[in-house]
C-alpha cells in the first residue's frame, strides 16, 4: 500500500510540475539561507565567546567574601534591644590569606590550572609625564599557563621579567603615549609611596585599548614590595581544560577556599543574554523564511485536492481508507520537503564556502579577518528538521480535507 501511495502522490506531483517546482525552490531556497545565515551567526556567537573565554580567566578567586561576614556582636547578641550604626572596620591588609595553600588546594582540582596575582593601582612616570597604571605581579611560569597574554607580545616576553626582577612589561598603548621602546626606564609609584625605577623587557598589544593602555605585569614579589604587601596576592587566575564547567569549579572552589569565585559566565551575564536573544531573532526570521515556503506547498496540495476530488472518491469507494488518503498527500508534502532539504543543504554549504572566503578589514586592524563560520551539523539538523515540520504541516490541512471525501456525495454528484 506504501508503495501505491507512493506511485500515486508522484503522479499528482508531476501533473503539476511548474507549481511543484516553485514550491521545491522555495524549500530549498529557505534551507539555504537558514544554513548560512545561521550558521553565520552562530559562528559570530562562538567566536566571540572563544576571544571571551581566551582573554580572560575562566574561573577568578577574589580577595573578598560574597556574603559580609556578622559582626562578633551580631553572633553573641542576635536579638539586642540596642543597635550601633556605621561602625568603622578595622583597617587590615587586603590579600588572600595563606594565599599558597589554597593555591596547592586548587591546583589537586582535576582539569584546572591556577596562578597567583596581586594586582594594585600605580602612577607611571617618564620624562615628566604622569599616567596611571594597573600593575598585576605574576609569576612567569604560572601565569603562561592561566593566560594567553604570550600570544599577544610584539617585542620580548613575560618570561623574561624572570630574570630581570626589576623588569616591566607594558601594552603598546602605553609605550605610544609616553614615546618609548624596549629597554627603556620607567619610574613607578605606589599608592604606598614607594618608587622604583623599571626596565622595559616586554611590550603587547592585544586589540583592546583599555587594555593596551593600562595595563602592565612586573614580578610577583616586585608588586608584593611595590605595594607594601609582602607573601599577599589578592587574585587566583583558574584556567580549565573544558570551560564550560567554570561555573561548578567556580562553586566547588568558593566552598573549599571561602573566598568569592567567580566564572567567566557569572561576569558575563550581560553579554551571554545578548548572544541569547540575538539567537531567538535570528532563528525567529531565518524560520519566517521556511514558513513562508511552506505556503507554496500548501498551495500545490489544495490545488491537487480539488482537481482529484472524483479520483479519491473512487480510491475510497474501491476499498482506500481515509488514512490512505491522507498518507498520500502527506508524501507529497514529506517528498517536496526531503528534496527541497536536500537540494537546500548543498546550496546552503556553497553559500557558506563562499562566506569562508569572504575578509572584512577596518581601520583598526592590520590585517583581514574572515566572517567566522560554524560548520557543525546542529544548524543542518536545526534547517532539516524546521523545514519537514513546515512541509509536512502544510500538507496536512489539504490532506484531511481530501480524507473526508464522501465517495457517495461526489459519485452522485457527478452522475
């Protein structure tokens, strides 16, 4: 019976060719844009969470608690009838404390690198020139494997600040604004009063201004005395091996250490809703495309019901029920659906290797960049699967129409 309701559903397709054929393109044509402009997308998603993900740590362990610890006074009394107000803190060391045994404690996390920061505010100077700075002390060799600040390096590198303890790495964006080069001296104040004269032995650029410009990375024990903080670090930079468990790490590292963590995701909760809605949309207008598809085949099937309405009265009255009947326009539906999928598919790749080749180059960058793509199969399964629902969908109203032929009403009608 398949077979016959296949043979039969061809026969009313082919008697239609010009209607079927639009009907065809028009599938085809929605899963073609669907693939490439989703897949556009998607890959603007994915590369703009990599330089996301890439450029800053995936899970950060600060120096302070989520939740303000009570007062003593709180504990012991809970319930005093007398409330003292806007009590001064007493003035204490900022820093991780023990800093080294929680770093030993992250480290036993499977799957997670972690290196140690003390990042402070300073005042650079040269030539009489004054700009503000943030100085993070690292350690070379940790922080190389928590960051991909050596990707970045135009001249020199972080390693070198290992053997040059009094040594400064700095953005491009600084170097330019006070004209200097490598090898040069700057001096450098604290907000503590201390000043120590630095070498240049590193210089970056990154892409980010903000970043170029303000940021510089000296020695660990450097910014410790720079800072009057010595065996402190006030930051724990955590790198994973799979970044998207950087919330549970996050959470799991919080209840081991106290300290508040804090993952990539949890910073960036502004721009991940973003990326979100900007994929409803995208899906939302890509998805308009296939629907709007789905109307030529409806119109193909209504057409073929009302000329084939005397030849279904006959089918049924020779022993074909109605679920035959409507199998064998739901098979046109599927078969314009699966060939338009199909054809769609090849098209949307072609689209997409011709996207690949595409460079966008701004004032800004020295070099092109290419529109970044997503070549997995989800937004083909995604593409497929939108565009059977929408064929099947608009063959099923004319298909249940046609089921619910009374043979008697027509054959009499006719007689």
């Amino acid at each position: 019976m398949i077979r016959l309701a296949f043979t039969i559903a061809m026969s009313h397709l082919l008697s239609r060719r010009r209607q079927t054929l639009v009907s065809l393109l028009g599938v085809t044509l929605g899963v073609a844009f669907f693939l490439a402009v989703s897949s556009l997308m998607q890959g603007s998603d994915n590369d703009f969470i990599k330089r996301l993900v890439d450029n800053s740590p995936h899970v950060t362990v600060y120096d302070e608690f989520r939740h303000v610890r009570p007062q003593p006074a709180h504990l012991l009394f809970p319930e005093a009838a007398v409330e003292i107000r806007s009590v001064k803190p007493r003035t204490e060391v900022r820093g991780i404390r023990q800093y080294k045994e929680k770093l030993a404690l992250i480290a036993d996390f499977a799957g997670v690198r972690v290196a140690p920061v003390l990042v402070g505010q300073a005042i650079v100077t040269f030539a009489g020139k004054d700009l503000g700075a943030t100085i993070n002390g690292v350690v070379p060799d940790l922080m190389l494997r928590v960051s991909t600040i050596d990707e970045h390096f135009v001249a020199g590198s972080l390693e070198t600040l290992a053997s040059n303890p009094s040594g400064i790495v700095i953005g491009t964006g600084l170097a330019d604004k006070f004209g200097v080069r490598m090898g040069k001296n700057l001096t450098v104040t604290s907000p503590v009063g201390v000043v120590r004269t630095m070498k240049i032995v590193g210089l970056f650029r990154t892409g980010n201004a903000a970043y170029d410009d303000g940021q510089a990375f000296v020695l660990l024990k450097r910014s410790q005395e720079l800072l009057n903080r010595p065996n402190i670090a006030n930051r724990l930079i955590l790198k994973l091996e799979d970044p998207d468990l950087s919330p549970s790490v996050a959470s799991a590292v919080e209840t081991a250490v106290g300290y508040k963590s804090q993952s990539w995701q949890e910073a960036s909760q502004d721009l991940m809703s973003l990326l979100k809605v900007r994929r409803i949309m995208m899906y939302s207008v890509v998805g308009a495309i296939l629907i709007v598809a789905s109307f030529g085949i409806y119109n193909v099937i209504s057409t073929v019901v009302l000329e084939k309405t005397r030849d279904i009265a006959i089918m049924k009255s020779i022993g074909f029920h109605a679920r035959d009947v409507l199998v064998i326009f739901l098979i046109e539906g599927a078969t314009v659906g699966i060939a338009g999928s199909l054809f769609g598919t090849g098209l949307g790749f072609a689209m997409m290797l011709g996207l690949s080749r595409v460079e966008v180059k701004t004032p800004f960058n020295t070099e092109p960049t290419s529109l970044p793509l997503d070549w997995g199969l989800f937004p083909v399964a995604l593409g497929i699967g939108f565009a059977m629902a929408a064929s099947l969908a608009a063959a099923f109203l004319p298909a249940r129409k046609g089921a619910s032929v009374h043979p008697v009403d027509i054959l009499r009608g006719a007689a």
